[in-house]
C-alpha cells in the first residue's frame, strides 16, 4: 500500500509529491514548521492527508517546543496549531483535526510532558489509521455504483496520495478492480499543477488499473462520444446543504456530466463534511500564485508579463450532485437533510 505519510523516530515523513512521477522520495520534517512548508508547497496535499500532517505537525512541535509549566505548554499548542492552520484555508480536515489535537491536549490537564507529548502523537496516528479504515468502507460502499467494465472520469488525485493511504474516490476505483468490475480511469490532467497525469496516473499504473489521461478540456468531448459512464471526484470541503469544494476545475465536469445524464458523484470522509459552512457561497477559496499556471516545471508558459489567476479550487452546487458517498453511507438529496442526519452523532 502507498503510504503517504508516517511518524518515524520522531519525524513525520512524507512523500515528496511534487517529485512524482520521476522520483519516489520521502521527506522528514524534524519540526512542526517544517511541516507548515510542505503543507503550503504541496509536498503533500489532499483534504484527509493534509489533516492528518497538521496533526502529527502539531504533536511534533509540542514534542520541541512544550517542555515547561501547563501555561506555556497551552500557549505552544494554540501557537502551533493557529501556524499550521493558516497554511491553507479551504479542506474542512485540517481545522477539525487540529481542534482534534486542542481537545486531547485538554483531557492531558494533570499529565506530565512526557504523557502529554505521547497522547498528541497517539492521537494524530489514531487519525491516520481511522482515515485509512474510512476510505477501505468507503470502497466497499461506493463499489456497487461502479458497473463492471465501466470507464470512470476522475479530476485531480483522490487517492491514496490524498489520504492517509487506499484513498476516496480512487480508493472505490481499487474497490472495484479488487472485485473484479474492470474499471477503466480517464484522468483529466488536472492544470496547473499536474495532479491527475502526475499522481492518478502513477497510483493506477502501481495498481494495474487501465488509465488514461487526457487533457482538462477533453472531457465534454469524451462524454458526448458515450465513453465515460460516470465522473467521481473527492472533496475538501462539503458545506451543510451538499454543496462541494474540490479542485478546480471539478465545477464545469459537473455540469457537462448533467447535460450528458452522466451520474456525479462525490467520495469524502465525514471529517470533510462542515456544517457549520451553510452553502459553498460561504467556503473560503484558495488563491495560489501566478507562476503555478505561468510556469510548467519552471519552464516559462506565458509571455513575461502576463497575468495569471489560480483559484486552487471551485465550488460544484449540491443539485449537480448524483450522491456523496462517506463512510457512514452514501447520501443522497435532500443533501440538506441527510447530511444533518449522517452528523449528529458525528
């Protein structure tokens, strides 16, 4: 299995993915604004993988920086949690695990450092093992609504990469190929960065999964030929009424998937779900800098003193959404309701 990320000799270790697919390399990030960096830079990225960093990034400088009396183990907690929360705004996974890791520092009120430091790092691989358990039900859930020999158009990566390892959307992919449905992957390049040639591509070769990249703008054309049967797509933030944030670029897959009747569907674990985020108009939208789409590689793709916009992400509005699928079920419309009621004892 790929592991995207892991604590080692007090450490947490990553796989650089912004060295895929050329190289496989693992970075160590021995303090937690080490972590910050690779979080910003994409040395990791995915909603559910980008919460799990930020909580062993959190234990880990508690780990350096706690040691003293409970009032400035306090004040390292919220000074390292508020750094690494500020890394990037959208993925609902990264503020709640952070809040995950303030609340265990809290039952921690009569520990020594020592205890304290083992119960944040505790609880930041608890999320990583629960991540992976999530995505593996979620496969198996979201199997059934992938028809044998079906061509499946995914965006950007939502696979093990993103997670904490099988992942969401790709991870019913792999579902599905272990039992035997022959799932074949169209993956949309995804620009600027590259995630779907660079990262899906990679998983699916590593899994023996038939894929195919094609360019971003190939899609409609493909769906108006009958070639792809359904588009299934991760999240990093889904607000209260269904409405989704993904990578951009998801929104307009969206809509040519309903003018074609293709079914749309959404693979995320309830930790990206926010219901305190009443609609997608409410979702804060991460605007990255211009060289990502000026540049490939570093390689000038523009005249020098062009203009680039890079929202890193869109919004897909709940009613082009055919079912999100979670580990605790698959929810359809009214998403409004069923969301509520996947949550309250979330």
């Amino acid at each position: 299995m790929i592991r995207t990320i892991d604590w080692q000799d007090d450490s947490v270790v990553m796989l650089d993915q912004k060295a895929l697919p050329e190289r496989e390399i693992y970075v160590p990030c021995r303090d937690y604004d080490e972590v910050c960096a690779a979080i910003r830079d994409m040395t990791i990225r995915g909603a559910p993988a980008i919460g799990i960093a930020a909580a062993m990034g959190a234990a880990l400088g508690f780990l350096r920086h706690g040691r003293g009396s409970k009032d400035h183990q306090r004040e390292t907690v919220e000074r390292v949690c508020g750094e690494l929360a500020a890394t990037r705004p959208t993925a609902a996974n990264l503020f709640r695990a952070l809040e995950r890791v303030k609340e265990r520092f809290r039952k921690c009120a009569e520990d020594d450092f020592e205890s304290t430091a083992a119960a944040l790092k505790e609880e930041a691989m608890h999320m990583l093992e629960e991540d992976i358990k999530a995505n593996r039900v979620m496969g198996r859930l979201g199997c059934g609504l992938v028809p044998p020999g079906s061509a499946v158009l995914t965006h950007c990566n939502a696979g093990a990469l993103a997670t904490g390892g099988y992942g969401t959307a790709l991870g019913i992919v792999r579902a599905a190929h272990e039992a035997g449905r022959n799932p074949r992957v169209f993956a949309d390049e995804t620009r600027p960065l590259l995630q779907g040639s660079r990262l899906t591509a990679w998983e699916m070769v590593k899994e023996g999964i038939p894929v195919t990249v094609i360019t971003d703008s190939a899609a409609g054309s493909l769906m108006a030929s009958g070639e792809v049967d359904l588009v299934l797509v991760g999240a990093d933030r889904i607000a209260a009424n269904g409405d989704t944030a993904n990578k951009i670029g998801t929104y307009p897959l969206a809509l040519l998937a309903h003018e074609h009747g293709i079914p749309f569907y959404v693979a995320a674990p309830t930790s990206t779900i926010d219901t305190a985020t009443s609609t997608g108009k409410d979702i804060p939208i991460e605007e990255r800098g211009a060289l990502e789409v000026l540049t490939i590689a570093g390689r000038p793709t523009a005249p020098a003193v062009a203009k680039a916009r890079n929202p890193a992400f869109d919004v897909t509005p709940h009613r082009l959404i055919t079912a999100i699928i979670t580990e605790r079920g698959i929810l359809r419309e009214p998403f409004d309701r069923s969301i509520v009621e996947l949550m309250e004892n979330y």
